[in-house]
C-alpha cells in the first residue's frame, strides 16, 4: 500500500498482522479515552486486548498506519464486508491527514459503498464523515450497542453527490 504525505510526516497504511495486536489495541484504548470520556469503560485492558486478537483482527479485514523511523502504528482501520467497524487514530497524531489515509484504504477495499456506526455525540467524528461523503441515515437510541449510547449509522456510495 503507499505511503501518504501528511502534516505528521509520511504515513505509510498496510495491512495489519497478528503482531499488530497490542498496537492496535493501544490505539483503541487511547482514541477512545480521548474522543469519547463520556462512555462507560465496560472491559478491560485485557479484554480489550483480546477482543482485538482474537474478533478483529481475523475477523475483519484491517489496516494499520504507521508513522516515524523506527516505524509506530498511530491509528487503525478495520472493515467487516461494506461496514466499516473501526476507525480510531491516537489522540496526538489527529487532523494530519491520518485517517483520510484510512479511509482511502477501506475505500479501495469496498470501492462501491460503506456505512458505519457514529455515537450521536461524538461531532468530530460525524464531521470528518460527512466531509468524506457520508450522509447521516438512522438514528438510534443506543439500544443496539453496548455502551446503550444513542449512535447514528452514516451510508457512503460512490459517484453519489449529498
């Protein structure tokens, strides 16, 4: 995959590993903290770090962009069919161009459409979205994920304007 330019110096995207376990769930742990305090911490580290392993990462089709010489994975992207799960970025390396690198990537792999799951209050993210082309579509009482956060599913198509 190539690499990317971006205000945090060249971000190269590939495709994670089974090795890229514990970065990838630093990532997580860390985004989420940051982005999102309001949620509930329902697992632990651990847990975490066995979901990733053990669902995601062979589950999903992920990438992983690293940054830096010695190379570091600063943000992580997973893709199950069109539905774009995961998309989280360390909070120091944010709006650099990082996760428009992702996206790039999850698009390649599901070039005709996506959709995804937003928390309703989570503004930056919805933003960064619909710059992308998504376009806001049902929304939920949090019923449906396990945090019981209302969320928002988002739908991409390509060659759609609006």
């Amino acid at each position: 995959m190539p690499s990317h330019p971006s205000s945090a110096g060249t971000v190269r995207v590939r495709a994670a590993t089974p090795a890229d376990g514990e970065a990838v769930t630093a990532v997580f742990l860390a985004s989420r903290a940051a982005a999102l305090p309001y949620l509930p911490r329902l697992h632990s580290a651990e847990e975490t770090r066995a979901w990733i392993d053990g669902v995601v990462l062979p589950g999903s089709s992920v990438w992983v962009a690293e940054l830096g010489d010695p190379a570091r994975v600063v943000g992580f992207a997973a893709l199950d069919g069109t539905v774009l799960d995961h998309l989280y970025l360390r909070p120091d390396v944010r709006r650099r161009g990082i996760g428009s690198a992702l996206l790039e990537a999850v698009r390649e792999a599901s070039p005709e459409r996506l959709s995804l799951h937003v928390f309703q209050r989570n503004a930056e993210a919805r933003a960064f979205y619909e710059r992308h082309g998504f376009t806001a579509g049902v929304f939920d009482d949090g019923s449906r994920n396990e945090e019981n956060e209302p969320d928002v599913t988002y739908h991409w198509t390509a060659g759609r304007v609006g």
